[in-house]
C-alpha cells in the first residue's frame, strides 16, 4: 500500500509536471510512506519478539528451577548413598576385626564348658584361658581406639589452637622413646606456627603419621624420618613427615585411607591410624595425602589452617 500510493504521487507529479492541471507536487512527501511504513512494521516485529523472548525466558527460567531442584535431590541421594556405602564398609571392617577374636574366645570357652562338663579341668585350661583373654584384650583394644577417635572427631573445630613445633617435638620425643636406635628422628622448619586445632587433636594427627612412618622401616637397619614444619603458597600450615623406609604402590596409596586395612601381620595393625587423621585434618578444614614409590621411601603432607585472626 505504501509502495502503491507512492506511484499515485509519482504519477500526480508527472500531470503537473505536464501542466495537465494545475497542483502541488507530492512525491518528496510520498518517500515518508513507506518509510513510516517500514518503521511500524519493523517496531511491531521487534515488540512481538520481545515478547516471545520474555516468555521464552520465564520457560526457561521455570525448567532451570526446576532441573536444579532436580540435581539438588540426585546429589543428596548420591551423598547419602555414599554415607551409607562408607558405614557399611566401616562396619564390614569392624565385624572382620572383631570376629577373628571373638571366635577364639567362643572356642577356648566351648571347649572349657565341654571338659568341666565331662570331669575335671584339661591340663591346658590355664593356657586355654590365656588364649582366650588375649582375644579380649584385642577386642578391647580396638573399642578403645574407636571410642578414642569419635572422642576426638567430636571436639568442637573452633575455640582451639596448638603450636606446631611445640607439639611436634613432644610427639616426636614419644616416638624416639618407642622406637629407640632404630630410628633416627630429626626436625626442621619455622619455628613459632600456630594452627586452629586443639593440642589433643594435632597430637593424635602427628602420632599416627609417625608411628606409620616407623613402621615403614624395615627392620636390619637404622631408617630416618624428617619432620618439617613450613608455610605453604595459600598461608596454611604444613607438616612434612618423610622416612626412608620401603614406599608405597599406588595401588597401597589409594587404600592407604580405607578404614581397618593395613598391610601388616594378623593382630599387629588397626588399620585406623590414617583413616582417622585424614578424618580430623578435613575436619578442620585441613588436607592430608601422601607422596611415595616403592623402595623410596613416603613423604605425609598435612596442611592445616592458621587460627581466625592470626594474621
């Protein structure tokens, strides 16, 4: 329609032009027809998509919603089940290390009940009952060290701090104690550190990594294991434990965390030692992890966090 009345002011302009009447000419006025005419059409397109793009948007907004609660929901169910597949190999490590033990106490007290049933008491009785006390006493033992971590892993995170090279030395003091000439002790680093961890808790943390890293020194000879105390790039506190002992497979580095496995003999290993030091590092707030090759001994890496407002 614009185009056409456009030709109608061309055409009107040529009779004038012509002199077949007398008249103004209109066609520079007609060019604003379908100019104007564009404009409207192209603001009417323009609001239309804007109002598609508005509802496109609430949609969109809508299915975000929507798939995040979604993905909200899958990943507390994945939480939960890997809460659930964690107890089950805890209590799966638990029941291994209890059994063994129990069974002996349940066959030293059968066999008791079956002779003092018959007569009177076998010669081995006695030794029978030593057996079987033993066995107790490992179970005890491992009731103790469970009810020892939870102790600890039930400490408030806040409202406590320990200086390092303080409390290193008094750990390491203990272990050159037990271990005596077999290892060689030495500890290096910064002295005056401090971390957001109660005494007891950091104790616990460096105990454990040094009794493994003495353990790991096979015996015949004399081993060595450095203990250092450093800052790391991101302002945390970190304790380097290094022996020379035998190292670590990778496949012996991925299971070193699980909970009851050890690579020592039948009743000489808990296999909780790094599970829960890793457990009470986090946390905190803290990292531990391990570095090692065969024949090349094991570095631990433990990095805690500073005290609030240390700095």
């Amino acid at each position: 329609m614009a185009f056409g009345g456009l030709l109608l002011f061309g055409l009107n302009d040529g009779l004038v032009a012509c002199g077949a009447y007398p008249g103004a000419y209109l066609l520079d006025v007609g060019f604003v027809i379908p100019v104007g005419a564009m404009a409207y059409t192209l603001t009417q397109r323009f609001v239309r998509d804007a109002r598609s793009l508005h509802t496109l948007r609430d949609r969109l907004e809508g299915l975000v919603e929507v798939r995040t609660s979604a993905l909200a929901e899958t990943q507390e169910a994945l939480h939960q089940a890997e809460k659930l597949a964690a107890l089950g190999q805890f209590a799966s490590g638990v029941a291994h290390q209890v059994n063994n033990p129990a069974s002996v106490v349940t066959s030293s007290l059968s066999y008791l009940e079956r002779c003092c049933a018959a007569g009177p008491p076998p010669p081995d009785a006695h030794e029978t009952v030593i057996d079987a006390l033993a066995a107790m006493q490992r179970i005890n033992g491992l009731v103790r060290r469970l009810v020892d971590a939870g102790r600890l892993a039930a400490v408030p995170a806040a409202g406590g701090s320990s200086s390092v090279q303080a409390l290193t030395e008094q750990v390491v003091d203990e272990a050159r104690a037990q271990s005596g000439e077999r290892v060689v002790y030495r500890l290096e680093g910064t002295p005056g550190l401090q971390v957001g961890l109660r005494p007891e808790v950091l104790a616990q943390i460096l105990s454990a990594l040094l009794h493994n890293a003495a353990e790991s020194i096979p015996e015949g000879r004399v081993g060595h294991v450095v203990v250092r105390v450093g800052l790391v790039e991101d302002g945390r506190v970190q304790v380097a434990v290094r022996d020379d002992g035998v190292g670590m497979t990778a496949e012996l580095q991925r299971r070193a965390f699980e909970p009851f496995f050890t690579t020592k003999g039948e009743g000489k290993g808990s296999g909780l030692g790094l599970p829960v030091a890793r457990a009470l590092a986090e946390s905190r707030g803290g990292a531990l992890r391990l570095e090692s090759r065969p024949g090349e001994g094991t570095t631990a890496l433990l990095e805690l966090p500073e005290p609030a407002g240390s700095r």
